[in-house]
C-alpha cells in the first residue's frame, strides 16, 4: 500500500545509533580503521570490568588480546576493513583480571557515500559455554577412556564374562575365556537358547529368566554344566563358579545381565582325582588281606592297618612311633636295616622274607613287599611295605572262599538281571556280537533266554538290533559306563540297563544289571494315552457347549419374532395360527435338546430308571414315526417302513424305546439330501427284535464308525448337514438300547453311499397281556372325561397364566395363585382337586406347601403334582416324602399334563 512521504517523520539516525549502541546487551566497540577504541558501551564496560573509559581510549584493540589470540583479532579487522564480517572466539582476561571467554564478530560501518568509516566489534561473553563444553569434552574422554579400560579388563579377564542384553538374553559381548568354555562358537546377536541350546533342562535358562525378572543377583559355585565344547562332540560336563547380575539404564530399569564366573574343572577334576586316590588308598590299606605299615625316614612307624596289628598283636596306638627293629626278630634286624638304608639311598624296592616280633614274645613268619615313598623332586620321605604273614595263608584262602561265596549268594539273590558278557568285534573292529559268560537265576526271567551261558545273541535273537553291539561295543573299548532304557524289538521288551567294563583297557568283557521294564513302558504309554483322551475330552466338552449355545439360540430366536408378529398381528387368526404353529416347533426343539441333556445326565450318573411294561414293539414304532414325521417331510424323504404281522412283545420302557427309534430316523433325515430314501423294518431274529433304520443319505466315513456313539460326535465332513444338535443323539441311543439288554451298530459303504443302524433288543415271553392292555386302552380312549378343579401355582407368572389358560381350554376350572401363602389361601376357599405346584418359590417352597396341604382340613386328598426343573429319582423321592403324588418335569409336555389329569378324572 503507498505511503504519504510527507507524512512520514525524520528519525535522528545518529541518536537512534547511539541508543542502540548503549542499550544493547553485549559488550559494543567503536574501533577505527586502524582498529583503535573508540568507544564502549556501557554493557561492555561492565563486562570488561572498565571502571573509567579514558586510560582505554584510543588504544590499539588488539593490544587487549592475550599474544597468542592477536593473530585472530588483526585477521577479523582486516576481513572487515574488506567489507566483509570477522569472527574471533578466543580467550581475554577483563580488566581487573578475571578470565574470560568471548565469542566477537567484526563489521564495517560505513557513510553516507559508502566509504568506510569505522569498525563496530560485538563481544558476547560465552566463558560459561565455553567451561561447559570443556567439561563434556573432559568427561566425554574420561568414559572413553573408562570404556577402554574397561572393555581390556573385560576382553583380558581370567574370569569368563558376557554381557546379555534383553528378556531374551542376546550375547553382546563375550570375552575369550566364555568362548573358550563354550567352543569358540558365533555368539554375539544370537539369543543364549539358540546359541547354546544344549545346557536347555539344566536349570540355566530359568536362573537368568529369575534374575531379570527380579533383579537380584544369583551366585552359585561348583555349579555342573554339558557342553557341547567342538561342533559334532559329545556333551562335556564342566564345573562353573557363576554369578548372574542385572544390568540397569539410567532411570534403573533392568536392560540385561553380566554373567561371569570361573571354569573350575580342572580343580574339580583334580579334587575328585585326589580324593577317589586317597579313598583308593585308605580302603585298600584299610581292607587289605595283608598288613600295610608305613615309615618315615628315621625308621619310625607312622601308619599301619588293622591286619598288620593282629598280626604282631599291637594296638595301633603302641605302633606309632616304634621302629622297623622294635618289630624284626635280632638276629634278622643287620639284614632289614642294610636293606631300608639302600632304598634310602635311591635304590630300587625289594622283597624280604624274615620273622616278626610280636607283642606276646613269639615270631610269626612274613614276606615283606617294600618301596621307597619319595617326593616329585625324588627325595626320599619315608617307606611303605605291604606285609604278607605266610603263617595264615590257608587262612587267608579260607576266607577268600567264604567271601566269594558270599558274592555268589548275593549274585543269586538279587531280583535284577546279571550278566557278564564278551564283545566280539570284525576285523575292521566294529562289534557284531557277543557271548555270555555268566549270568543270575533272574537273567532267564527279565530276558526270556534259556541255558544262555556259552552262547551268543545272535544264535538266541538273531534279529536283534545294531543298538546293543554298537552301546556294549563302546563300553567295552572306552570303559566308560552307562545307564539307558531302550527297546529290544526283537524281543519285544524295554530294559533298563546299566553296563560297565570289567577289566582295564583292552578288555572285552562287559557287565550288565538290568531289568524288564516293558509293563512299566506300557503302563505310561496308558497314561499317556489316557492324557490325549482327556484332552481330546475337554476340547470335544468346550465345542459342546459352543453348540449347546448355538442350538439354544436358534429357536429362540424365531419364538422372538413370533412375539413381536403377535403384538402386530393383532385379531388376524391366520397369522397367529401359523405363527402359534412355529412357537410350538421351536419351543419342542428346546425341549427335545434340554431332554437329551438330562437323559444323558441321569445315564451317566446311574440316576435314570425304566419304566418297563410289556407292550407290542410294533406300536412303538408307530409312535417314533408320528414323532419324526415333520422332519421327515420337510426334507421331502421317502419313508418305507416294514413291520411283521405278528405281535413282537419286549419289557421295555415304551417312551425310551420310541426315543431310540426317533433319534435314528432324525439323523436319517438329517444326513439324508432332500428327496432321498429311509426304510424303517422290524423282524424277529435269533428270538432278539430286530429294528433297522437306513438311508441313502451322506453315508459314514470308514474311520469314523468306530466313534459314531462317543458323546458330542458329529462326523466332521458332514456337519455342514447337520440340522442343529448336540452331538449326543446317538450316545443317548447306544445307552438306552444297551439299558435295555440290546446292542446297537453301525455300518457304512462309505461317504456317499449311505447309512445303516441295527438295533437288537430281546424278546418277551407271550402272555396275552399285550391284548388286554391294547383293549384297556381303546375303553380308556373312549370314555368321556369330566373338568376337575385345578389349582395352579408358579413364581412365574407367565408360566402359571399360560399353564391355566390350556387346562381352561380343555375343560377344567383353574384358579392361580404365585407363592406358597397365597395357595394356601385360594385352596381353602377352591377346593381343588388337583394341585400343580411349583417346588422353587419365595416364602413357602413347593415341598413346604404341599406339607402344608395335607395337613389342612378338606385338602386331604387333593392330587398334589410336583412341577419342576429337577428330575432325577432323588429329586421325585423328595417330592413323594414331601406328600407329593405325582412328578413332572419342566417344561411339561402338553399331552403328559392332558394324560395325567385324564387319569385322575377316571379315578
């Protein structure tokens, strides 16, 4: 936008400089050309510590500069003279002294014209940037050289050492000592189980997993380790002293672990060595069937066995300290002295045979074994001679029998297999068999080989396997032990085997302790089996109660609807006929599932009884297919069913019966494709009924008809067919049938081909009975009925209205009542009777209402009926001794209420 020249106001340019010059914050020169001072701000006066300007007017700037910073202050001023802008960052001590550090830049100021006139140097004072930065610098070095320091104590320890960063333990750094313990392997960036995966199991991982989790430190010592120390080798053990340590950031958060300790091996190795050679020696002087003494260099006794005092008949006490002639017979002691002093003087250990002393005066004959004992620079300490007293040899010979035999009892009498046996090898030594030399009485019970001395195994097992020639051809050739378990297919055993060389090196025999464990072995193969079916249990129980959800729902939801079409339809009986019709379909699927339920639920539990009569199996096949009809139907199936002319009569329970047949023709009808065939037929075979269902449905995998009626099963392939359900129609069948005294099978050709189910239940004698009852029935059917007064009473007032309103329909007088005091109240003025009664209510229970009943004048002999969710026989024992005469279980079926009261409108 334009401006108003004229309107614009004239600023004193000089004055404007001056003000700036002295209000701004650093310290402001005014130099020459010559770069002499000028002027000073007062700022920077202050900042140089300038108390009075004039001793510093008109003096060389540069002159203020310490010598080795002029350089830089002509060269800015000269930069600046050239139009350009100096920098100068250099030391310079204010005027009183005090040191300081200055950041300066160098300017030109020119005229009007353009031409140079002066020089402007702006000083910031950075002294304490400066001193921070040489800090850093100083301590930055510090930790580098720290760092250094460091990281050589690290690399040069004679401890090994590594670093792991992370929970998962990633080597970051490793030292030569840790690589020379783990084999020199590629550790750093490789998580610790990966890298060394063979010290998994030994309790490594878990250590580490506790101390960084937890934070505290884990020192252990002589801790045993197997390592793989060569790619390829066999796992070392190793003996460790190891110290665990976390590792924190800044803030003390655990980032890794240092890991550090000492391989103590080889002074295990040499302790172990140390102390089995001292156990070695004090057994062996402690044991030995001859007398052991030992003698220092001035001849006096300093150690000695018991064999050797009863042989001169001392304590060990009285020997110590005596001497080599306290103990020789005089006229052997010249001879015994002139041989200890040569072995005292390097020569070689003798033999002697002289008398001894004893305690009691007498001599005793020896043979006397005898070596210099000298220290590793061969200096003489001392002897130790091994003292053989002849006089006892038969005795000592007698003994030895006596021991070996007891070795051979023992041998006998343990209850594991002994054998010694003899490796033979080929000529390319690679073992190929072996004999057996000796064996114990339970060898031939843990192998099964007979008169085996002698003979090799592969004249005994000719198949037997590489294992055992190659493991006992091992042990053989480097006397190392072992202890395996491992099947002998050939004989069809598992052993538990421990084997050891007998002999030094160079021998080839072999023993073996061992057992039979093949019913141990099967035992857990039981076990484990028995843990893959729980599993496959509780996976089989979790996707039962997916689909029990599944199958709850789906009916629920249409009967929703229907209510929802109900509240719309209004009067418009079409409507609520047909959706009256759907309300009951899905309302029958419930119950029929929830009755599976308890059915199956009373069977497992032993809770479920039959009801036996005699009846005519003919007619309950009639009543399954009235039941299964509408499925039928719906899938458009062609149902031919055959029944004999004849009565086939069976005690049985008429209604499980009918369920039996009914859940076979529904999976019929289920697995069968619309449209296809389902032949229902009954024959007498073998004095057993014969009922079979087929179809030409979806058909039966070979490899599942084995498990068609384990609970909750539904043949995978084909459950994309199945029209709801819990997989538990045909567990329920397999039990009731098998209640019955019948059995029931399966048989397939295979997917595609349908299905077969054969049930076999036996016969009745024939009594009449069967006619008779049939007649009964036909009476029964025909005579007419009278409305009774019915009490209803339920907690759910929905349930008791709806129960009501169809007991009103049929034509019987109700009255409605919602807890227990309230019954009371309408049965004393109503008279019922008969009495459906609800057991779980508030106030009053069922049970205690019905008590209440009986004792109440004019009820005596009201019809009590128990309606309830429980069903199972201690459940209606309950109601009886509650004063209860009958028992229904919710949800009540509306024929089984209509039968109930038909028979007491009879009565």
């Amino acid at each position: 936008m334009p401006q108003d020249h004229d309107s614009v106001p004239i600023i004193d340019t000089n004055a404007l400089g001056l003000q700036l010059f002295e209000s701004s914050p650093d310290c402001l020169k005014l130099l020459s050309n010559e770069g002499k001072v000028l002027a000073i701000n007062k700022n920077g006066m202050c900042a140089m510590e300038i108390d009075d300007f004039s001793p510093f007017s008109g003096a060389v700037w540069r002159s203020f500069w310490p010598q080795e910073s002029q350089d830089k202050v002509d060269a800015a001023i000269a930069l600046a003279r050239a139009g350009g802008t100096g920098h100068v960052k250099a030391f310079c001590p204010t005027a009183k002294g005090t040191p300081r550090w200055w950041d300066v830049v160098v300017t030109p100021v020119r005229a009007d014209d353009g031409s140079l006139q002066n020089l402007l140097a702006v000083s910031r004072d950075v002294t304490a940037q400066h001193e921070a930065d040489m800090q850093r610098e100083r301590l930055l070095k510090e930790l580098q050289a720290a760092n250094a320091r460091m990281a050589d104590i690290f690399r040069q320890a004679p401890a090994f050492m590594c670093v792991l960063n992370g929970p998962e333990h990633v080597f970051e750094m490793v030292n030569e000592r840790y690589l020379q313990l783990v084999g020199n392997r590629d550790l750093v960036g490789q998580p610790v189980r990966q890298a060394l995966p063979e010290i998994g199991g030994q309790g490594f991982f878990e250590l580490l997993d506790g101390v960084y989790r937890s934070g505290e430190a884990f020192s252990g010592t002589d801790m045993p380790v197997m390592l793989q120390r060569h790619p390829g080798a066999p796992l070392e053990q190793r003996f460790v002293d190891l110290v665990y340590m976390a590792l924190r950031d800044a803030d003390g958060k655990i980032t890794g672990l240092l890991a550090h300790g000492v391989d103590q091996t080889e002074r295990k190795q040499a302790e172990v060595k140390l102390f089995d050679s001292r156990e070695r020696f004090a057994k062996i002087v402690s044991q030995a069937a001859t007398g052991v003494v030992e003698v220092d260099t001035q001849g006096r006794i300093t150690l000695v066995n018991q064999k050797y005092c009863d042989m001169l008949g001392y304590s060990e006490a009285e020997l110590i300290g005596m001497t080599v002639a306290d103990v020789t017979a005089p006229e052997e002691r010249a001879a015994s002295l002139r041989a200890v002093g040569g072995l005292a003087a390097g020569g070689r250990g003798f033999v002697i045979d002289k008398h001894y002393l004893r305690k009691d005066g007498t001599r005793t004959p020896a043979t006397t074994s005898v070596n210099a004992l000298r220290s590793p620079a061969g200096d003489y300490q001392g002897l130790v001679a091994m003292v053989l007293d002849t006089a006892e040899t038969r005795q000592a010979a007698e003994k030895l029998h006596a021991s070996e035999e007891r070795y051979r009892t023992l041998f006998e009498s343990m209850d594991q297999g002994f054998a010694i046996i003899e490796m033979i090898y080929d000529e390319a030594g690679v073992a190929v068999d072996y004999a057996f030399l000796e064996m114990n009485a339970m060898f031939e019970r843990h192998t099964g080989l007979v008169n085996a001395t002698g003979k090799t195994v592969r004249a005994l097992v000719p198949n037997l396997d590489r294992f055992w020639f190659d493991t006992y051809g091992k042990v053989a050739l480097t006397g190392e032990a072992v202890r395996f378990e491992n099947e002998a297919i050939a004989m069809e055993r598992w052993f538990d085997v421990y084997a050891t060389r007998i002999g030094g090196a160079g021998s080839r025999k072999v023993a073996l302790l061992f057992s039979d464990i093949s019913a141990r072995r099967l035992a857990e193969e039981q076990l484990r089996r028995l843990a893959a079916d729980l599993s496959d249990a509780d996976r089989r129980k979790t996707e039962f109660l997916a689909t029990l959800a599944h199958e709850l729902r789906n009916p629920l939801a249409p009967i929703r609807s229907g209510l929802g079409v109900m509240r719309l339809a209004g009067d418009n009986p079409a409507a609520l006929l047909k959706v009256r019709e759907m309300m009951e379909r899905q309302v029958g699927h419930m119950v029929h599932l929830i009755d599976d339920l308890l059915d199956i639920a009373r069977i497992s539990g032993g809770k479920l009884e039959l009801k036996r009569e005699r009846t005519d199996l003919k007619r309950v096949l009639s009543s399954a297919v009235e039941t299964s009809m509408p499925l039928i139907e719906a899938a458009r199936h062609r149902l031919q069913v055959t029944l004999p002319d004849a009565c086939l009569g069976i005690d049985a329970d008429v209604t499980r019966i009918a369920q039996v047949i009914s859940n076979l023709l529904n999976n019929a009808a289920k697995y069968t494709p619309a449209g296809g065939r389902i032949a229902l037929s009954l024959r007498e075979d073998a004095g057993m009924a014969l009922i079979t269902v087929s179809d030409s449905g979806v058909g039966i995998p070979a490899d599942s008809l084995v498990s068609v009626f384990d609970m909750f099963k539904q043949v995978d392939r084909h459950m994309e067919r199945a029209q709801g359900g819990l997989g538990i129609g045909l567990s329920l069948v397999r039990r009731l049938v098998e209640m019955h005294g019948g059995t029931v099978s399966a048989a397939s050709a295979g997917a595609g081909h349908g299905s077969t189910f054969e049930v076999r239940l036996p016969l009745a004698l024939g009594d009449g009975a069967l006619e008779r009852r049939a007649t009964q029935r036909a009476l029964n059917e025909a005579s007419p009925l009278a409305g009774l007064r019915v009490l209803v009473v339920d907690d759910n007032v929905d349930a008791a209205l709806t129960l009501s309103m169809i007991l009103e329909a049929s034509g019987h007088t109700t009255r409605v009542a919602h807890d227990g005091i309230a019954a009371l109240a309408a049965a004393r003025e109503f008279l019922p009777q008969v009495a459906f009664l609800d057991i779980g209510m508030p106030g009053l229970n069922g049970y205690e209402t019905a008590s209440a009943m009986r004792r109440t004048e004019g009820l005596e002999h009201t019809a009590l009926v128990a309606l309830t969710g429980w069903g199972t026989e201690s459940d209606r024992m309950r109601s009886s001794d509650a004063g209860f005469d009958h028992h229904l279980t919710k949800p009540a079926q509306l024929k089984a209420v209509q039968d109930l009261l038909a028979g007491l409108a009879r009565a």
